[in-house]
C-alpha cells in the first residue's frame, strides 16, 4: 500500500503533522535522519495506525504513490537544501516538495527556482501554531505553483484549524516564495504583538505593584473582549503557573533575555529593503536586543539616573486605560504588517489577497485574535485599502482609543518604564494622520550640505538653493 504522503524529519512538529494527517485517513510514509525516532514514532502509534516507517529516503520515496507528496519538516537553512541534495535522485517530474519550515523566502524562490527545471514542484509553506496546532489543526500558509496547491489542497484543508464559521485555515498564498513571506510577517506581527503585551505587562506590574496572579486574572478579563487572542490568553496562563519547588510564580523566575531565531528580524530587514515602515515590529526586535543583554543593563541600572517618583492616579482608571491602549496599539502594529505585505505583494509579485491572509490566521496560528475576523471583514469590504488605519472600523476604534494610548504613554515616561511598542505605534499613527510632516526641512538640509534638490508646494519643478 502506498502513502499519500510522506514526512521527513519527526521533531515535535513533523511528527504531530504526520499525525494528523493520520488522523484524518491519509496514510503517511515517516522517515527521520536517526531511525529510533522513527521507530519510536511507529511503537507508540501502534499497529492499527496509517503510518509507514521508512529508513531511507529511496524506501521513502518507493513508499509514496505518484505524484509524491513530500513535507520536509527540517530546520531552516543549510538542512533544508542538504535535503533536497539527497531526495533529488528519487523524484520525478511532477512530484512535489514542501517546506513547511520558517524558511527565509529568498531561499525558498531560490529552491524553486532550481527544482523548477526538473519539473518538480516547489512549494514553501508558512505552518504556525506550535506544537499543539500541528497535531489538531494549524494555519497553513503554501506558496508556490498553483499546480501542487490543487493537488495539496484537499489534504490541507482536512488538517488545518477551522475558523468559527468552519472554514479552514488554509488557503494558496501566492507563487515562488510567498508562503514563506507571508509567514515571515506573521512572525513580525507575532514579535510585535508580544512585546505589546509585554510593556503593559511591565507598566502593571511596576506602576500599581501587583503580582502575576493578579495579572493573570486581568489578561483573563481582558480576554473576554475586543482584545480576545491566543497571546492574550496565554498570557494569563503562563502568570497563573506557581514554580511547585519555590511556590513563587514562575514568570519572577524566568531570566530576562529574550531569545529569537530569526524571522521577526528578517521582517525588519526586508521591509527596510523595501521601503516599508513597521516600527512597531522593529521596536519588538530591539527589545529582544536590548534584553540579551542583561549584564550590562544590571550594571546601567547602578548608575544611570531616571525618574523616582511612584505612580499616584486611580488603579481601575490605569487598568482601564490600558486595556483600551493595547488594543489601538495592537490594531496599529497589525496595520503595519499588513502594510508591509501590501507593499511587498507589489515588490515580489505575489498577488497577496489581504482579506485571505487575515482569514486564514483567524484560527490555528499564535497570532489568531478577535481582531482578525474585522480585518477580513475589512479587506473583504474594500480589497484595495491602502492602509488598515483608514478601514471605518479601525478609525472609529482608533478615535476612542488613542487618548488611551497617549496617557498610558505619559505614565509610562513619568514613570521611567521603557514602551518603544506602544510609542513606535502611536508615533506611527500620528505620523501617518499628519498631512505636513517636518520633512520639507530634512529636505533643505540635504539641499544644503549636498545639493540634494528638493521640490516646492507651490510650484512644479526641481530647486536648488545656494543657502549661504
Ligand atoms: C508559529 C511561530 C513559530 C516560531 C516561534 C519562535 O507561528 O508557530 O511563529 O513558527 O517558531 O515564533 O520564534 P522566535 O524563536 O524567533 O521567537
């Protein structure tokens, strides 16, 4: 009997993949580059299972009925193309090859830009939501030919989340790379997101002295609102837990340096490259920065002065206020990602459908939030929005929350509690609502000390000025 599918490399996520494409009637064949893991795979399965274990990539590729299907659940990087090295002699014309890691997009239009040749179809898939969404449904994000998607899609649509009203998280992204891409600016949004949630954490935490279950049970308040979202909620988990040996809550114990493997920093990178403003995202991986290095802000925090003063307003007034600030931050930080693919849509020739990406993370992925079924709802309303600020929605919630967002910032700098998150968005929001930004001077002084030119209000044409 042979496979629909086959998965290669059994960690955490390609072995809970496999899984559920098991666990909806598809037989798939497992290969792992260490055969234990794969012979454990298939103990613990047990016998009744559709899983075939294979020890070879020829076994595996033998195993497979044509054309093949194959999802490489490898990590990022040399690995992936490694592989291919060693699949290529096993494949023929028409089978396709999937990477469903957090591969850089570049390589991923590189990949298939090779494979493309031999007729093989290249397909670079974002997969988001962890472990727990690979075994019961992720969000699932493939680009490449749309060839391969026909032939995926059934598959994809079976072990994908289901949003509220069913539909499947899943959906052809685009060609070349930008699954990949699409799932690159989800992490951003993601990093974002997180930071956000982070520095009202903080503010919290620091302005009104409470401790983390007192925390948790207000990000669980809040959870049953307009900011309803998986890191909303995750969040109030993660400062319920009690370390069992110190009976202290956990989150005191964890050190304070963030970790990162890479994709929220590509975001800033390309949207730089392509000249596309997402500070708030960037802001995110500053922080990241910032916090890595723990000894040298210990030894900063002996000498460099700031504020001393204690915060002094009305605790429910603050919990309030800030409750309304993460939201519009949150919507701005979404704005710029989805502008960052609107943009690169363009750029890369993608054809991204905006009002599908967001549909698609509605369920399944780490960033699925309430806030997502509105901005479906709004590209859906109007495909060609240029910025999700100007959706009715968002301008209406923005105009009822962006004091929220000004006053929780004003605490926050009194209060010497750094908030580059929720500064950089709302430095973003006013910048973008500003018809006359201070650039006409930006622009006389490169005219000055280098010639540069600049244009006039009110008259057409290219000026010089001899200033001096
Ligand atoms: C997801 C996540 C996931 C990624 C983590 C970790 O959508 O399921 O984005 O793909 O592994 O976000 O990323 P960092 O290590 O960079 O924080």
């Amino acid at each position: 009997r042979k496979a629909n599918i086959g998965v290669v490399g059994l960690g955490v996520m390609g072995h809970n993949l496999a899984l559920n494409f098991e666990r909806h009637g598809y037989w798939v064949a497992v290969y792992n580059r260490t055969a234990e893991k794969t012979r454990n795979m298939i103990a613990s399965a047990g016998p009744e299972r559709r899983l075939i274990g294979t020890f070879s990539l020829e076994e595996l590729c033998a195993n497979l009925e044509r054309p093949r299907r194959i999802l490489l659940m490898v990590q990022a990087g040399q690995a992936v193309d490694e592989m291919i090295t060693s699949l290529r002699p096993f494949l023929q014309s028409g089978d396709i090859l999937i990477d469903g890691g957090n591969s850089y997009f570049q390589d991923t239009e590189r990949r298939h830009e090779t494979l493309k040749g031999a007729g093989i179809l290249y397909v670079g898939m974002g997969i988001s939501g962890g472990e727990e969404g690979a075994l019961w449904g992720p969000s699932l994000m493939p680009g490449g030919p749309l060839q391969a998607w026909e032939s995926l899609a059934p598959m994809l649509r079976d072990i994908a989340a289901k949003a509220e009203d069913g539909e499947p998280c899943v959906d052809y992204i685009g060609p070349r790379g930008a699954g990949h891409y699409v799932k690159m600016v989800h992490n951003g949004i993601e990093y974002a997101d997180m930071q956000l949630i982070a520095e009202t954490y903080d503010l919290l935490k620091r302005a009104l002295g409470l401790s983390a279950p007192q925390l948790a049970e207000i990000f669980a308040e809040w959870n049953q609102g307009e900011l309803q979202s998986y890191l909303i909620q995750i969040t109030a988990e993660v400062l319920r837990k009690i370390d069992e040996e110190t009976g202290q809550p956990l989150v005191d114990l964890i050190m304070d340096e963030a970790q990162q493997k890479g994709t929220g920093k590509w975001t800033s990178q390309n949207a730089l490259d392509i000249g596309a403003a997402v500070p708030t995202i960037s802001a995110a991986v500053d922080m990241r920065i910032l916090s890595a290095l723990k000894q040298e802000r210990v030894q900063a925090s002996q000498v460099l002065r700031g504020p001393t003063q204690t915060f002094r307003g009305d605790p429910e007034h603050l919990l309030h206020l800030t409750r309304k600030a993460l939201y519009a931050s949150k919507i701005i930080a979404y704005a710029q990602g989805m502008g960052l693919l609107r943009q690169a849509s363009q750029e890369y020739g993608y054809n991204l459908k905006l009002d599908r990406l967001a549909a698609i993370w509605r369920a399944g992925c780490i960033i699925r939030a309430r806030l997502l079924s509105d901005i479906t709802l709004a590209y859906q309303r109007e495909p060609g929005l240029v910025n999700l600020l100007l959706a009715p929605v968002f301008r209406e919630a923005l105009a009822s929350h962006h004091n929220a967002l000004r006053e929780v910032l004003k605490i926050g700098l009194d209060l010497g509690i750094p908030m580059m998150g929720m500064s950089t968005a709302l430095a973003y929001y006013d910048a973008y609502r500003s018809a006359r930004l201070p650039a006409n001077l930006i622009q006389a002084q490169r005219d000055y000390f280098g010639a540069h030119t600049y244009r006039r209000l009110d008259r057409e044409g290219i000026f010089h000025t001899q200033w001096t």
